[in-house]
C-alpha cells in the first residue's frame, strides 16, 4: 500500500497550513522562552543570591511577545474558549454564517488593534524607551509583539477567506450542539 492510497494518512499542507503551523511553533517557542528566563531569575536568585540585570524588564517584555504570539496562535483554529450560545442552537446551514459573521467582527477588532499596536512602537522608538539596568532600546520588543499581533491580522483574514469560500479547510474542534 502507498502512502497516497492510506486513508489514515494526513494530507499534504499547503503554504497556508506551514504558515499557521509556523505561527503556532513561534507562539510555542516564547513560552519556552517566558518559562526559562523565570526558571533561571528564580534559581539565580534564591540560590547564589544573584539577581540578573533587567530579567524583570525581559520577562514582562517578552510576556508581552508572548501574548500577542499567542492571540495570533488561537486566532485561527477556532478552538479556544467561546461562548457559542447563538451557533449551537441555529440549524446546521446557518452555524457557517455565523462563524463567517463572528470572523469578520474579530478581523476588524484584531485590525484596530494591531494598527494602534504599530503606533506604541513608533512612540517607544521615537521616546527611546530603555530598560533599568542595562539601558537597552525597548522598542524591538514591542516590534516583535507586533509582528505576532500582524500575524494574528493574517490567520483571522485566512479564516474568514476559508470560511467563507473554502469552509471544508477549516480545522475547528467538533463541537457538540445543544439539545
């Protein structure tokens, strides 16, 4: 049996499926990073009494890539907490209309917010914004918390293309309607 006969195996993907799976690896890595600064700051400081410059200012910063890399991570497979009270008690053949409804008012908040997000790291460039102790520049944080939110702009915009044009590519978890 070949592999392009077994039903069990998993489609080829797409450009669009490594990008959001690219996306989902780059959120998954800032976690990392997140955990092992405050794993290294708590050791360092409880057992040698040493304090490392800035891991304040990083960790927050990096808390802030995180997050935005994160937004961006669960902005398109629909999986993440909802309150579906509307999808889950309109027939079948309406659920899509609503996804592509609820998609297109998350597109245009995630929009707003990403555009007033490009303005907070022009400001925190142009203040040029330091932090404590070793004085370096805070705006490449915010540049990359940036780039995940712009990211999280891209994916909701692929959905709502899916959703509405290609709604068999979506990959949302099955969820249960209400009886």
């Amino acid at each position: 049996m070949t592999a392009s006969s077994d039903p069990t195996a998993a489609p080829a993907k797409n450009v669009m499926d490594r990008f959001i799976d690219g996306i989902e690896l780059i959120a998954a890595a800032f976690v990392g990073i997140v955990a092992v600064n405050t794993f290294i700051a708590v050791f360092m400081r409880k057992l040698f009494g040493y304090t490392i410059p800035d891991y304040y200012d990083f960790g927050r910063l990096l808390l802030g890539i995180l997050i935005f890399w994160g937004i961006a991570a669960a902005s398109y497979r629909g999986s993440h907490i909802t309150v579906d009270l509307v999808w889950a008690n309109v027939p079948p053949r309406y659920q899509r209309w609503v996804d592509v409804f609820a998609t297109s008012v998350l597109l245009f908040v995630v929009t707003v917010q990403t555009l007033t997000l490009f303005d907070k790291v022009r400001a925190t460039y142009h203040d040029n914004i330091l932090t404590y102790d070793l004085q370096l520049p805070t705006w490449p944080f915010f540049a990359v918390a940036w780039a995940g939110d712009a990211s999280a702009v891209l994916l909701i915009a692929i959905r709502t293309y899916r959703l509405v044009f290609h709604p068999g590519e979506i990959h949302d978890a099955k969820i249960k309607t209400a009886e």
